[in-house]
C-alpha cells in the first residue's frame, strides 16, 4: 500500500460528504439564532477590531467564528449560499481530518496497515455522512461547530506530530491551534483532558510517569481555564445560564444521565432529530427513561473496566466521550433543551471510533466483507442525511418538523412556526400556531411575546398589550417583550410608559440596544424632549451605521430644535442610504428651505413629488406663487 494511499482514500470521502451536503446550498436562512448571527448582525458588515475581540452573541464569545462571518459578508453579502458553502467546504475538511487521524491513532496500536486504513475510513465516513451532524453543518448558525472542530483536530494532530518527533514547533502549534479552536466555539476547552486520555491510549504516554503528562499539558489547562472563564462571563452577560431555582441540581444531574444514553441512541437509531428536544421540568430516577439510561451508563463503564486488560481502548473511548460532552451535558445548564445533535459534533467520534475499529478488524481478516459494511454505511447515512438536510431548508420546513416529532411537549416549536409565517407576511397563520403554542404551554412567554409582535403588526393594540403584559410578568428578564411594549405604547400615544420600558429593554441587553435607543428616541420625540432624542439616535447610529431612519430621525429633531446644518447633513445621509425615501427628501427641503436656500430645497421638493409624496407637490405650489 502506497503512503498515499490512504490520504487518497480519506480525500473521496471528504469529497463524498461534500456531495451529500450540497442539497444544503438552497437552503436559505433560519428564525433560529441566524438573525443574530448574520442577517440582523449589522456588525459583521464592516471589519471592526474592537467589536470583534469584545462582542458576545447568542450569549457566547467567539471572535473566530464572528470574523469568518464577516468574510462571507464581504463576498456574499446576506446570500445564504454562501454561508452554507463555507460550512458545507469545513466540514469536508474535517472529514478528511477525522480519516487521517483515525489512522495514525490506530497505527498506533496495531501494525496491521490494512485495518488502519479501514478503521480511518469506516471513521471519515460515519463522521462526514451521519445525520446527527446535519445540524452542526446545515444550519448557518453552528459555524462555530465545524469551525472550531477544524483547529480541534489539527491541534490534536499537531500534538501527535510532537510526540513523534519531539519539537518544540509542534508544541506551540498544537498550542495555537488550540486557542483558534475555542474562539471558534468554548466546548473545545476539553481538549487538554482529550490529550491525556491520549496519552493513556494509545500513545502509552504515561510509562514516563503521569507527572511528565500532566506538566506537559500545563499551558493547556492554563489557557482553558482562561477561556473557561470568559465563557462564564459571556453567557452570564446574557443571562444564557439557568439558575438552581428553574433548574435544581438533582434534575440537572438525572437529564445529563439521560443525555448520555440518548445520544448513543442517536447515534445508532438516527430518526425523529428534531432542532429541539424538550426538557422534562420534574425528572425522576424512577422513571424508565433515567432508570434505563442509569443501567446503560453504568454497563458501558463496567465493560470498559473489565476489558482493560485486553484492551485499553474501550476505556479512552469512554472517558473522551464523557469528557467532550461534559460542557454540554446540562450539569451548567444553557438554555432550556435536555439535548441536541449539535453537541455530538466531537463527541460523537468516540462511537463512530469503536465501529470504526470494529470494521478495521474485520477487514483484517475479510477485505470485501468490511468494504461491503463501509458502502452500506455510506449509503444508509447518506440517504438519511440529504432527508434531514430538507429539514433545515427554511424556517416553516424546520418548525412543522419539530412540531410533528414534538407535537405537545415543545411550544418553542409551535411558536418559532408562528414566526415564520409572520416574516413571511401570513399574520393569521402565525397566531393561529401562537395560539397552539399556549395551549402546550400556558407559561411560556415567548409565546405570548411573538404573538403580540403580530397583533403590533396587524393593528390590534389592546390585545398586544395583554399579551405583552401577561408575557413579562411571565418572564420580566426577556428585553424583547420591553422593547415591543415601549412600541405599542408609542403607537397608542403614552410616551412616558415607552421611555420607562424601552429603558428596561435596555438595561436588559445593552449590547443589543441599537432598536431600543431608536425607539426611545421616537418617544422623546414624541414627547418634544429633542434633545434626548438626539443623543438616542446618536447611539442607534453608533451601533448602525447604516439605519437611514436613525439619520432621518435624528435630522427631524434637529430641525425642530433650529440646527439646520446638522439636520441638512442627516437628510442627506439618510436619501444617500435610501435613495428612494419620499419623506427623507422631504425632510430635506424643509431644511433647506428653513435655511433660505430655496433652489435646493426646490430640488428636494421635486424629488420627493416625484416619489409619489402629495406634501411636496404642495410645498412646490406655495414656492411658485
């Protein structure tokens, strides 16, 4: 067998999962975190230094992952395609990855090139095609899985490449690659627990004594308890971690127990994936789910121990799996979900290894036997992975599949479908499934909160202050539902209840401010405090630099407050931004007129007549007199 041989091999394989994901690149974006990340993030619009080292977004710190975004922007701008493609690309990469390191990793332990080859590739394949992953690659979103996964692996390689030859370039690369690796997403903080278990096996790195292992790894627990830090401090920020209160530690412990087992399930079982699982809020150890759970777990570690002597590798598998999920396992519990398929980007290697590894023995004794098992897992998990892609091809397509495996356990589902048919304009769909989504679940305020954005939008302002009213006493720590009263109360003329609740809504979010601050400023204006709503604007401006309503507002308070240079400079940004903004010319003349420069507010004049504005045709009438 050539030494490129299995290089070759590992290759098609990446390129065979880049073929089966391709069906992701029609795919548009999803009302799950997407907004955040791209298509409301004005942010990654521009190349902004200090932005990018600070920002926390969807309660983490990642500035790899936020960069790699602002690349797609400035080749893409908000085409989905080409976010899919990146990710699609990545993963490929990753694939390719996971080969080469199956094979040097069992090369390691065994001789037998043929079963090294086989166990890489049976590793490449169950990776790259398993439809668990779809998530972590379909979903523009998770860019920070396939992404940070990327310098995971090539971290680890490098590490193997020190250990083979002990140089100190390797180290530091290991090193760096590491710290890329958690700014592309902080669950890659396990790594130096992953490279001691390596050391375990199959490096046999602990002959020299366990001390000489764990010095090694000081610079990497240094840097991960760092990190560690940071990410405590950024999901903190955003109120992203669950308290006792909601979530007590008994609970915590029986969902990770069951989490363990459900994944491995999963994993063998891949059907029913759902964006979403739901929590069980009063989990007991009676119940079958956790019993069951319990038992697996604890048969798994018994089989482990008790093939020690035979093998080392049953036991490392185990450890990587419990050490990699361990960040996500619900013990801090994120959010409000028992799982998901996103967690198991990396952790799922450990099982994938062990068939891998089953596969690589047989072809030691069988060639076309294991190729024959290898093609039917590529073709199995192919298939199931291009259905699950259509999962993810929009917004209604994710959510009416949630809400056909969860019909009564998940209103985030019923909710987030409601959403979808308000974006696209359907406003009577999306209360009807606002309204099913209350009936799953009375208490959740989201709910409640989407469907009075939808009454704000169809008109109906008494029911959306109810709504919004019921929402925040349900959760008075969500800035949105703030934010959506401070407008109604805008639109029903009580503007000192807006600036109280577009203030909390503030307070609450200050990093995700931009639409608070300009609402506060239409109450003030509203209010004639100009003053006040020219420092809001200001502020919406400084986080937008492109919203023309920001500068069309701004310029009217300056008009009423006699600067008419400043408002003169807004309108004009504002018809610059907005060439085809009727009101912003408008607002133009006016200035230009307060000014006495009547050729060009004449002009201003003109152009907004144009544009179908019946004032400005006045305005014209009255200057020609």
């Amino acid at each position: 067998m050539s030494r490129r041989t299995p290089y070759i091999v590992y290759g098609g394989i990446a390129l065979i999962a880049l073929l089966v994901y391709l069906p992701a690149l029609s795919n548009g974006f999803v009302n799950w975190d997407d907004q955040a990340y791209v298509y409301e993030n004005h942010n990654i619009r521009s190349f902004d230094l200090k932005w990018l080292l600070s920002a926390v977004v969807v309660g983490n710190w990642h500035p790899l992952t936020m960069l790699s975004y602002m690349v797609d922007y400035s080749i893409w701008g908000l085409n989905p395609f080409g976010y899919h493609l990146a990710n699609i690309v990545i993963h490929a990469a990753n694939t390719f990855l996971v080969g080469v390191l199956g094979l040097r990793l069992t090369a390691l332990a065994s001789s037998d090139k043929r079963a090294s080859l086989f166990t890489g590739a049976t590793l490449a394949l169950l990776f790259g095609l398993h439809p668990l992953h779809v998530e972590s690659v379909a979903w523009v979103s998770e860019r920070k899985d396939v992404l940070s996964t990327l310098f995971f692996l090539l971290s680890i390689i490098s590490y193997l490449n020190y250990k083979k030859t002990p140089k100190p370039l390797s180290y530091i690369g290991s090193l760096l690659l590491f710290a890329l690796s958690v700014m592309g997403k902080p669950m890659s903080i396990t790594l130096p627990a992953v490279l001691l278990i390596m050391d375990f096996y199959p490096l046999n790195g602990f002959k020299a004594g366990i001390k000489k292992a764990l010095v090694e790894k000081v610079p990497y627990f240094a840097m991960a308890i760092i990190f560690a830090g940071v990410t405590v401090w950024a999901q903190g920020s955003d109120n992203a971690i669950a308290s006792l209160d909601y979530h007590p530690m008994g609970s915590r412990v029986l969902v990770a127990i069951r989490a363990l087992a459900f994944y491995i399930y999963k994993t063998a079982v891949p059907i029913n994936l759902a964006p979403f699982y739901p929590r069980d809020l009063a989990p007991s150890f009676f119940g079958i789910e956790y019993t069951s759970s319990f038992a697996l777990v604890i048969a798994i570690t018994a089989v482990s121990i008790l093939f020690l002597k035979k093998s080392r590798l049953p036991l490392a598998l185990m450890l990587f799996y419990l050490v990699t999920l361990s960040p996500v396992i619900g013990i801090i519990q994120v959010g409000s979900q028992a799982a998901a398929d996103r967690y198991t980007y990396i952790p799922g290697l450990a099982p994938f290894m062990l068939i891998a590894t089953g596969v690589g023995w047989i072809s030691s004794r069988n060639k076309g036997v294991a190729t024959a098992l290898a093609l039917i897992l590529a073709f199995v998990l192919g298939a199931l992975t291009i259905r699950q892609i259509a999962v993810w091809r929009d917004s209604v397509s994710l959510w009416s599949h949630e809400v056909a495996v969860y019909p009564d356990e998940a209103p985030i589902g019923w909710s987030n479908l409601g959403l979808a048919y308000k974006d696209r304009g359907e406003l009577d769909k999306a209360v009807t499934n606002y309204n099913k989504a209350t009936e799953v679940d009375p208490g959740y305020a989201e709910a409640y909160g989407n469907r009075a954005a939808t009454y704000l939008r169809m008109g109906r302002m008494d029911e959306a202050l109810d709504d919004l009213s019921t929402a925040i006493r349900l959760n008075p720590r969500i800035p949105e539902l703030y934010g959506n009263r401070g407008v109604v109360f805008i639109n029903i003329g009580e503007y000192e209840k807006a600036i109280e609740d577009l203030t909390e809504s503030i307070g609450l979010s200050p990093s995700t401010a931009a639409k608070g601050f300009f609402n506060r400023g239409i109450a003030y204006k509203g209010l004639g405090m100009n003053a006040e709503a020219v420092s809001d604007f200001t502020r919406t401006i400084e986080a937008d630099p492109s919203f023309a309503g920001a500068y069309n507002n701004r310029g009217g308070a300056y008009l009423r407050m006699g600067s008419y240079d400043a408002a003169i400079e807004d309108f004009s940004s504002a018809v610059r931004m907005k060439p085809d903004d009727a009101a912003a010319h408008y607002n133009l003349g006016l200035s230009y007129l307060k000014k006495g420069e009547t050729e060009s507010a004449v002009a201003s004049f003109e152009k907004a007549a144009s544009l179908g504005l019946p004032q400005a045709a006045a305005q014209l009438r009255l200057l020609k007199r």
